[in-house]
C-alpha cells in the first residue's frame, strides 16, 4: 500500500495530471519569493563593508550554484530509478533536470564573472570553485549531447543515466583534486575563499533567495517534465486530449 | 530594516558598482524567464503539431468516404 | 580468427587478452597513430609559443600530459567499434562469464598499445621541450599509471557512444570532464618533481585512482555496452 504512490509516479498520465495542480502554487510561491529576496537583497540589505555594493550579486550567485550542484545529484538519482525501476517516467525527470542544471550552472558562473571584476579586478580567475562549477558545466553539456546524440530515445535515456551515474561518482573526486590544484597555484595576493560568518541582515534575504530558487527548480522542473511527458506519449488519446487542453474525466 | 539608497538614481547606480549589479541580475532573470517560456513554446509547436496531423487524418478519411460513395455507381 | 570463433571455443581471461593483443598488433595503424598524433601536436608547441627553452621547460609537463591524453581519447572511438560493427560485442554481452572481465581485457590491451607506448616516448619529448632531468622518471611512472586511468574512463566513453556514427566529438565532450582529476595529479606530480619535492603522494593518488577505476568503470562500461547492442 505504501508503494502504491511510487508505482503511481512511473505512469506518465498520473504524474501529467497530478502535477497539474501544484503549478500555479509553485509559480506564485517561486515569484513571490524571488522577488522579495531580490529587492531585500539589492535595497534593504546593509551594504558589505570591503565589496560595497558589488556583493549583492551574492543573492543569485549562491542559490544559483546551491542548486546547480543539487540538481545535478537530483539527474544522477532519477537516471538510477529509471536504470533499477525500468521507470520511464524518471528519464524524462533526469533530461529536464540535466537542461535546467546547465542553465544554473552557467547563471552562477556568468553571476560569478562580473562579480569577479569590481572585486578582485579580473572577470576570470582560476580559483577552485569556478574551475569546478566549469567542469560541472561541462558534465551537464555531456549529458545533453548525449541525450539528442541517439535516433531512439529509449537509448538514449539509459545511457545519459549510465553517464549522469558516472559523473556522480567523479563529482566528489574532481572537486577534491581541484581543490588541492589550486592549493598549489594559489597567487599569494588573491584570497577567495574567505569563510567568515555572515551576518543575519544580509543572511535572511540569502535564505530567502535559496528558498525562492528551490521553488522556481521546482516549477521549472514539473513543467519541462510534463513537457517531455506529452512529447513522448502524444500519440495516445489522454496526450492529445492534454495538449487541447482537455481533461479525460477519469483524470479529474 | 531600511532603505540603503538615497533615491531611485542612487540605488541604480549602487555606488558605481551598478553595471555590474545590473547586468548580473538582468541576465539571470532573462535565463530563468528562457527555463520557463521554453516548455510553453514547445507545447504550442506540440500542439501545431497534433492539429496538422489531425487535419491530415480528417481529410484522408473524407478522401475515403467519397471513393466509397463513388464506387458503387 | 574473429571475436566470435574465440567466443566457440570458450576463453578465459588470459585467452581474451591474448587474442585481443594479437588483433590489435595486427592493425598497426592503430599503434602507430596515437604516437604519430602525440609527437606532432607537441612539435607544434614550440611553434606556437615560441623556442625560448625556460618557457618550454615550464610548459612540458602539463603540455606533454595534456597532448597524452588527447591521443589516448582519440584511440578510444574504435575500442568496440569492429567488435560493434561484426556483432562479436552482442555475442559478448550473450556469453555466461560477466562482461566485465571481456570489457577490462579490451581496455587493459588498448592500454599496452597506446598508454604504455606513449609513456615510454614520453622522455623523448621532454628532451624535445627541455624537461629539467628531474622530471623524466616522474613523467614516466604518472603517465604510465595515468593513461591505465584514461583509458579504464575512456572505455566508458567509448561504450557509450560506440552505436553512433559520428561519435568522436561527442565522446571527446562527455568523457575530457571526467579526464580532470587524472590530468591535476598527473602534472602536480610532475611539478612536484621539478620542484625538488616527494612526489609519492600524487603517485599513489593516481593509482588509487587507477583503483577505484579499475573496479567500476569495466562495469559502467559493461552497462553501456548492453544498453548499446540492445538498440
């Protein structure tokens, strides 16, 4: 009885119909959120004493790159349940998710560029952390390229889960190792990895924006997913009916 | 919890560090909006799509009701 | 004698790398090609960078262990491509005995071939770029447990890709992310070296490395095959 929910989720038409209605909360609750964050954060934070107002690009940089990160483990697990389940629904989970994670990844690195030039006078640096968010850039691109590389997308599926699954074993390995590379070319001038405490005026609106970006990966998600959804199954009667915007009554 | 800025030019200036403030806000707005609209643009060529492919069906099947119609006579 | 007659007659292991060897001293191109690629775009270095022989010894290291790895990646594509293409690598994945042994003797005879080869080459072109002396040892043992390392990843890759066509960029794409932590301590031994410090660590972090590659990626790339011939 306790699976029954999770058997539930691997047929595409529950997952298009259920997921329906949680659209409009997400969005209001991404919107809502993101833009309150945004302005707390770019008006009515205090200003960073050594940054002055370039700091303010934190509150996108860092939910940006949280979730870039997460959402590349959130690929890699549903490439695993579509590999271990035979769950065609979580494929199309991992191919929305592998999109929208490189579109993060590339925010929180262009964010990072222009916050890197009034601050440390470059837009690029070598440091650890930007060389690793590229790298992750590129194992999301992999993925994608792989996903249209195949003529069947059956095959395509399970081999972009195959890749995700390897990258995720990397993923730790890579970021230790440079982490210990820029260690042994770190220029003694430029000192990026600072951790100090953050105080609470400017921590809330961060949390705030962390929260607000979880809500839009959410949303986003559900909507590239159910797109994939209706692409893969329209030539049954429940998608077309779907993309006319009619609901069977068994699925009301 | 108040205002930083003295006014509407001093908060889009940011202290001379508005360019950067603003282009990086701007192009990360501009990327979710991309996440979003993508699905709706794909979902109307789905739909364009499905009603050619309709069309195409509905016409065949008329094509075959009149060659039905004719045969007989 | 083809990957399916040897299949008949029921190999081990040793049986499996024996032949493996055999076909691919047979096709010398394939020898040949990667350590053709591996002097040339090395040769091309000086040409663009200038002969100043400081800035070349600061180069070499990195240079040489990036151009390495660019020459075991493109001998990677025809891993399985024959064996793909002739339909020995479906009788493989039909055979009883586990096709991680078959996939761990294919890449352990690509290694012989083309890692092995480059790093005993690999002094040559340290002469060539004016590698400081006490580099060459170093360059050699890190290549030689590196290019183990690439070309267990690689086969991932290659499994992966091996149904497409044209799969030689995409394979590039999806496999140089996974090169990094291989390259980073690879050239940090180096450096090390040149720079008169131990360099055992780094060494015995690649071949942990080589470890932990040696166990799961005949398995990924045994998934990958599957999920290959089943199309």
């Amino acid at each position: 009885m306790a699976w029954q929910w999770f058997h539930r989720l691997g047929s595409p038409r529950w997952f298009y119909w259920k997921t329906g209605a949680w659209l409009p909360w997400l969005a209001i609750a991404s919107g809502l959120l993101l833009s309150a964050g945004s302005l707390w954060g770019l008006g009515f934070a205090p200003q960073d004493a050594k940054q002055g107002d370039s700091y303010r690009i934190i509150y996108i940089h860092v939910p940006a790159a949280f979730l870039a990160l997460a959402g590349y483990y959130i690929m890699a697990i549903s490439g695993a349940i579509g590999l271990i389940w035979k769950m065609k629904l979580s494929y199309l989970v991992m191919r929305a998710a592998a999109l929208i994670g490189a579109v993060l990844t590339f925010i929180s690195l262009f964010t990072g560029a222009v916050w890197g030039k009034p601050t440390w006078g470059t837009y690029w640096v070598w440091d650890a952390r930007i060389t690793s968010m590229l790298i992750l850039l590129f194992l999301y691109i992999g993925v994608i390229a792989l996903s249209r590389a195949f003529a069947r997308e059956q095959v395509a599926d399970k081999a972009c889960a195959i890749l995700a699954l390897v990258g995720t074993v990397n993923i730790p390995i890579i970021y230790k190792s440079v982490d210990w590379w820029f260690t042994l070319h770190q220029p003694a001038t430029i000192k990026l990895t600072e951790s100090s405490s953050i105080d609470p005026s400017m921590f809330y609106p961060l949390l705030t924006m962390i929260i607000g970006f979880y809500c839009f990966y959410a949303w986003a998600l559900l909507l590239h997913t159910r797109n994939l959804v209706l692409q893969r199954e329209w030539r049954t009667n429940w998608a077309q009916q779907a993309l006319a915007d009619r609901t069977p009554a068994a699925d009301r | 919890m108040e205002f930083q800025f003295a006014g509407l030019a001093d908060f889009l200036a940011m202290n001379g560090h508005g360019p950067y403030v603003w282009i990086a806000y701007g192009v990360t707005l501009l990327a979710l909006a991309g996440l979003v609209i993508q699905p709706v643009l794909r979902r109307r060529r789905l739909q364009a799509a499905l009603k050619r492919q309709q069309r195409i069906q509905q016409r065949r099947r008329s094509a075959e009701k009149r060659k039905r119609v004719a045969e007989p006579a | 004698m083809s990957s399916v007659d040897r299949l008949a007659a029921g190999p081990g292991l040793s049986a499996l790398l024996r032949v493996e060897l055999l076909l691919a001293l047979r096709r010398g191109a394939d020898i040949a090609n990667p350590l053709l690629f591996f002097v040339t775009v090395l040769a091309l270095l000086p040409l663009g960078v200038g002969p100043e022989p400081a800035l070349l010894a600061r180069m070499a290291p990195g240079m040489i262990w990036v151009v390495a790895l660019l020459a075991s990646m493109l001998s990677q594509e025809s891993l399985f491509r024959s064996d793909f293409e002739d339909g020995s690598l479906e009788q493989l994945t039909l055979s009883p005995r586990p096709l991680y042994f078959a996939v761990l003797a294919k890449v352990a005879v690509h290694w012989l071939v083309t890692g092995l080869p480059l790093a005993l080459l690999s002094p040559l072109l340290g002469l060539m770029l004016n590698l400081p002396a006490a580099g060459y040892f170093c360059l050699f043992v890190s290549l030689l447990l590196g290019t183990a390392c690439l070309s267990l990843i690689g086969a991932v890759g290659a499994a992966l890709t091996v149904s497409l066509r044209r799969a030689g960029l995409l394979l590039a794409l999806i496999v140089m992310p996974l090169y990094v932590p291989v390259l980073i301590f690879g050239t940090g031994a180096v450096q090390a070296a040149l720079d008169g410090y131990a360099y055992n660590v780094q060494l015995a972090v690649l071949a942990a490395l080589l470890a932990v590659a040696a166990a799961l990626a005949p398995l990924a790339a045994a998934g990958a095959i599957r999920i290959s011939t089943d199309s």
